[in-house]
C-alpha cells in the first residue's frame, strides 16, 4: 500500500472523462487499497480515483462510526451510478480533498439510489442510501463526471477559489521544478 499524490483544484486532470472499470483483480485491488491509504492519511470521508490521477469510474468511502473510528465501514463502488434521487434536498457543510482547507454549505437530495459493481465485478445495488453515505456517494461520483463540490457555488466563490488555488498549485508546481 502507498499514499498517493491528491491533485489538487484547478488542475485539470479533475475535469477530465472517466472511463469505466473492466479489469478486475489483484491491480485494481492494490489500487484501492492505496486509495483507501490516501484517503486515511488525509483524514477523508471518501476519495474518487480522479482524485489521485487515476481517470477511472472508482470510488472509495468509509464513514466513520459513531466514536469517529474508520476501517470497518470500507465500501468500495466500481463503475457506480446514481439511478434514482429523492425530491428533497438538505444543506451539507462539504469540504474535499482536492480543495484542502476549505468548506462551504451547498445542497444535496436528501436520498439516493445507486448501482455499482465490487471489486470483484459483481453488480450490487443500493436503495435509498440517506445521510451522509448519500451525500458522501453523491460528491464522489460527481467526480467521476469531472464535476466538483465547488461546481455548485456562486460564480463569484468559484473565482475566487480558482484564483486562490491555481496559485497554491502554480506554486506547488514550481517546487519541484
């Protein structure tokens, strides 16, 4: 297992199409464990394979337990897709890991349904996931449409955040260098 490298907004990878899944096995195992790593180290809820430079349709969520404790509600979804939302939306206070630092309120359905295969390529479906683990599944799967938690801001706080991280990433960029 390995920590991998989050990519961090603007940075277009986390735009890019996403193609589906269709090797199952032991690479893809590997790669979800690292992504689970990752997501751990930086104290994340979930992680998109995008998110680490991977521009495939996978998602890794762990919602802690009620002592704030992960590991034991590891759910990894291949190729997921929403099939069906509520007609109610909440207010969920959001961050991301590819937006380190900063949160903000934006609205989400209340309920979802998804269909998503498991690591091994067996399909599985989800009725009427509600709480976090849905609005947690609803943020990570817009990523794998190359659409962020930001994408649902004002205009105005998108620039603002663009300007903002496009210099922390500029920066970033130019270390290494």
């Amino acid at each position: 297992m390995a920590i991998r490298e989050i990519v961090i907004f603007p940075d277009e990878r986390l735009r890019l199409s996403n193609s589906e899944v269709s090797e199952f096995g032991p690479k893809l195992k590997s790669l979800t464990d690292d992504m689970f790593e990752t997501m751990y180290a930086e104290e994340g809820i979930g992680l998109a394979a995008p998110q680490i430079g991977i521009n495939q349709r996978l998602v890794v969520i762990d919602i802690p337990d009620d002592n704030g404790k992960q590991g034991e509600n590891q759910l990894i979804m291949v190729n997921p897709e929403i099939t069906a939302v509520s007609d109610n939306q909440v207010e969920s206070e959001e961050g991301c890991l590819s937006v380190p630092g900063y949160q903000d309120k934006i609205k989400r359905f209340d309920k979802v349904s998804v269909s998503f295969q498991d690591i091994e390529g067996n399909r599985h479906s989800m009725e009427n996931v509600e709480g976090l683990l849905a609005i947690c599944m609803q943020h990570e799967i817009e990523h794998l449409s190359g659409k962020l938690f930001i994408d649902h801001l004002s205009r105005l706080k998108r620039d603002r955040l663009k300007k903002k991280f496009g210099k922390i990433l500029k920066d970033r960029q130019s270390s290494k260098e």
